[in-house]
C-alpha cells in the first residue's frame, strides 16, 4: 500500500504556519487517533458519550458542563442560538425564524474578523443580528454598556491574533459590564491555549477548536454555565443537525483534553526553541534578512521566528520567498499574513525534527534562486484568482 496522498495524488505539506485549517490544523496526537478509530465501528448512545464530553470539558476548563461541536465556527452559531432560545424547544425548532426572541449580539467592531469565514456569519446563521461596538480600533465601555438592552441574546468576544489588539475592552471588564445587565458572554477562543482563564475573567461561555493545539479530530468545545450548555447542545435536535459531530470527533476531543493534562509542556517549549535556533541559524548572514525570535500576540505560550526582507537588500520578497516555498515538494506552509510588511513568520509547534531541517535548507534554496521580484499587488491578485476552485480536469480523460 502506497501512502494516502500519493493514493490520491496529493502533494505533501509541511506546515509551518501553526494551527492553520486550510492545511489539516495540526497533527492529531496519538491518544486521539486511537480513541477515533476504537469508536468509529462502535455503536455508541451519543448523549452519553456527549455526557462524558462534558465531564471531560468540566475537568479540562474549570467549567459547569461543556459539549462537543463540529468546529468552533459551528460552537458560535449553536451557543448564540441556545442563549436566544433557551431551553424553548418551539422557538429551537423555528430558528433561524427569530422572531419574538432576543436575537441580537454585540460584537466589538476590532472583533468583526474573517477566520476563513466572517465571525458575523456563524452569528446571523442563527438568526441573529451583530450590533457592532466602537470603531475598528477603539471601543469605549459606555459604547458597550449602550448597546447592550432588552433585546440583546448575547454579547460575543474574540480572542485571536487576527482581531485588533489595542484599544478594545479587556474581557473582565466586557463580562462584568454584560453581566450587570444579565447578558450572556460567550468567547470565541478557538485558537487559544488557555482553557480555564477565559471563564475565569467573566465569561457564561468559551469556545475552542480542538483540531487546533489539542491536536484531536476536527471538532469544537462548548465549556461554561450549565444552563447555556444545555440549551446550545439542544439546538442539534433544530439548526445544529447540519453541523453534526461524529463519534470519532468526541471521543478523539475527550483522549486529547486527557493527554493535554499530561502534557509535559516545558519539554515542547524546549523543542520547539531548537527548531527556532535551527531556522534563525539558517538565515544568519543573508544580507538584508532579519530573523526574530517573536512572542505570541494574544499570550499564547508558543514563540515563532518572524523573517523580514529589506527591500533592495535581500536577494527577493517575503511573498516570492513563501511562495517558492509553497510551489515545492513537499510544499511548506508558513504564516503569511504580514505579506504586505515584507515578513512572514515559521511557526514550529506542528513538525518534526526532519522536517524543521528541510525547511531549513528551502530556506537558504530560495535565498539562492533569487525568485521574483514580483511587486506585491501582481502576487496578491494572482493569489486570489487561485484559490477555491477544486474543479480540474481529470488525468484520464481530459475532461
Ligand atoms: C480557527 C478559528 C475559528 C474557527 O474554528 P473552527 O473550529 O475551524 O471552526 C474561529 N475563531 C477563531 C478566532 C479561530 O482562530
């Protein structure tokens, strides 16, 4: 038997970038492949596997009761229609179909990102609306203590690098503004590696995605107050039936959560600070190519080396550069969303030893080739017209 990517003609990836989706999220670990495949030809009652999900969740998170979802994204739509609905099961059945209910969100305006998809849309998919707060860059708490009234269900924060990290609300002072007009606060922390501080600071609930640091099968974690629990795991007999986890996804959750309490994660940041050395020793002497040891935006205890090219002095572009690294094979990931500044950041929580080494030595290949230089608005259009077709003609007939 040939490996499963040649089997279906795929080319290898190593990924550089993080917990990125779009490429697999992360390496699932071994204690969670093992519990997905013992249960998959099982039959199991899946509200006592879930019950089991929430003791697991409760233990891991400091939480009341917690449930298992598809993904994060679908955590979000379920856990605003649970605190519209409660645990009504007329209102859970005519949902999207808000009427009559509390349906509306508030959102600080430097939360409204794109994870892959808009975070207002796993919100409106519920039946909700976004009551936006503050401007991009700045929200002030009398802006939040006004938008929050009668009608609003839920007031929703998100913690993630793409979200803007300077003058926003901090999440204690959001939750006890929220809280002293009974509304719910529910925290999209799908990429976040803290999983008791975000319930801690104030919040009803806090969302995770487990295919990310967990490393598990692809699924999400509800976590929090028992009563929101209850009525966003009821709306998988209404709206939640098309975001449907399987068994695999809650009990791979519930081995990882387990084998993340054991974690000896001293040891990772060990490892992973040698593939940082590795990489920066790579890069040491190309002119113009400045390589920095850089901390986690929003507090993660995970550090990444953030490559920057001097324009005129490196031997090509950071877009060029990534670009050559994501044309080869394997193709390498990395983290790209600073294009535009000239620097890229590698990302070492998610490869081996050998496969650090060849990123390496593609590094010091592409510094060689001297690839481009393609001005950055050429790169980005091209990127954009490439991306989301699967459609291609098949190898055998053409067509
Ligand atoms: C990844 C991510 C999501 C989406 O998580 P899925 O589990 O893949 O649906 C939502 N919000 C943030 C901040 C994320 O990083």
């Amino acid at each position: 038997m040939t490996d499963i990517l040649a089997r279906l003609g795929l080319r290898p990836v190593i990924n550089a970038s993080g917990t990125m989706t779009v490429i697999g999220a992360s390496s699932a670990r071994p204690e969670a492949i093992a519990a997905a495949a013992e249960i998959l030809p099982r039959f199991v009652e899946i509200d006592a596997l879930q019950r089991a999900a929430s003791r697991a969740i409760a233990r891991a998170c400091g939480a009341e009761a917690g449930f298992v979802t598809a993904s994060t994204a679908a955590a979000m739509t379920l856990a605003v229609a649970g605190a519209m609905t409660g645990l009504d099961r007329a209102a859970i059945a005519r949902l999207p179909d808000s009427a009559g209910l509390k349906n509306r969100v508030a959102l600080l305006a430097g939360h409204r990102i794109s994870y892959g998809a808009p975070v207002e849309q796993a919100v409106r998919l519920a039946g909700a609306e976004i009551v936006p707060v503050g401007q991009a860059t700045s929200a002030a708490e009398y802006e939040l203590a006004a938008a929050l009234d009668e009608r609003t269900a839920a007031a929703l924060y998100v913690v993630s690098h793409h979200a803007v990290q300077t003058g926003m609300i901090a999440l204690p002072r959001f939750a006890e503004i929220a809280r002293a007009r009974g509304v719910p606060v529910i925290v999209d922390a799908a990429a976040e590696y803290d999983l008791t501080g975000f319930l801690q600071a104030g919040a009803d609930l806090a969302l995770y995605s487990a295919h990310k640091f967990l490393r598990a099968p692809t699924a999400g974690i509800v976590a929090g107050r028992r009563d929101l629990v209850r009525a966003a795991y009821l709306q998988n007999g209404g709206i939640g039936r098309g975001m449907k986890v399987g068994k695999e996804g809650i009990a791979g959750t519930i081995a990882a959560l387990e084998a993340w309490a054991r974690t000896d994660h001293e040891a990772e940041r060990r490892r992973e600070r040698r593939l940082l050395g590795l990489w920066q020793g790579a890069l040491a002497g190309r002119a113009g190519v400045l390589a920095a040891i850089v901390a986690d935006p929003t507090g993660n205890p995970v550090e990444r080396l953030r490559v920057t090219l001097l324009p005129g002095e490196a031997a090509t572009t950071a877009w060029d550069l990534t670009s050559f690294l994501a044309a080869g094979t394997p193709s390498i990931a990395v983290r790209a969303e600073t294009l535009e500044h000239g620097c890229f950041e590698l990302d070492p929580c998610n490869l081996d030893a050998d496969e650090a080494r060849l990123v390496a030595e593609r590094l010091q290949a592409a510094l060689d080739a001297r690839p481009g230089p393609t001005p950055y608005a050429a790169w980005r259009s091209a990127r954009e017209a490439e991306i989301w077709d699967i459609d291609e003609p098949s190898p055998e007939t053409g067509r």
